[in-house]
C-alpha cells in the first residue's frame, strides 16, 4: 500500500536546505531571541518533515522522538538516513 510522491520528497529536501541555511544562521547570529528555542523549533519541524513527507521514519523513531520531547527536549529529531536507527535531541544543560 505505499505510494511514493516524488512531489512531497522534493518539497522536504527544499525546505530542509532551507531550515539547514536558518540553522547556521541562528547559531552565528550574535543576538537576538533564545537561540535554542528558534534550533529546537527547526529539529522539530525538521522530524515532521522526514516523517510526513519524505516518509523515511519510524513508529520506533517517531515514539523516541515524542519521548524525547515530554521528557524536556527543546527538539529532537531523527538523525543518519532514516528508515530506522537513532535521533538527536536539543536539552538544556540545566535539564540533564
């Protein structure tokens, strides 16, 4: 029952140049508002991303991911090529 759509993989890897450019540009700016919450809100759009429209991650990553975040994360997202295998996650020192 899968059904690839070239139309929504394209649209993920534009729109993930672009959150990878924001990004940089969060992490070298020298002020401005919380920076880790603005690098959080990309690693969490960037998950959302690579499940619903690059459909490369998993119930197993989507739940770790989710735990991630009730569990204080600021972001978390899938990380190494998907379809399985690990995510990374933005916490406060202070949360550790």
């Amino acid at each position: 029952n899968y059904n690839f759509n070239p139309h929504n993989r394209l649209t993920h890897v534009i729109n993930e140049a672009e959150r990878t450019i924001k990004f940089r540009q969060v992490c070298e700016a020298s002020e401005g508002a919380d920076k880790a919450v603005q690098l959080a809100q990309l690693m969490n759009d960037s998950h959302t991303s690579c499940k619903t429209l690059y459909e490369c991650s998993s119930d197993e990553l989507d739940e770790l991911v989710a735990l991630c975040l009730e569990s204080g994360a600021l972001g978390s997202r899938l990380t190494g090529a998907g379809w399985g295998g690990c995510n990374v996650s933005l916490v406060r020192t202070a949360d550790l």
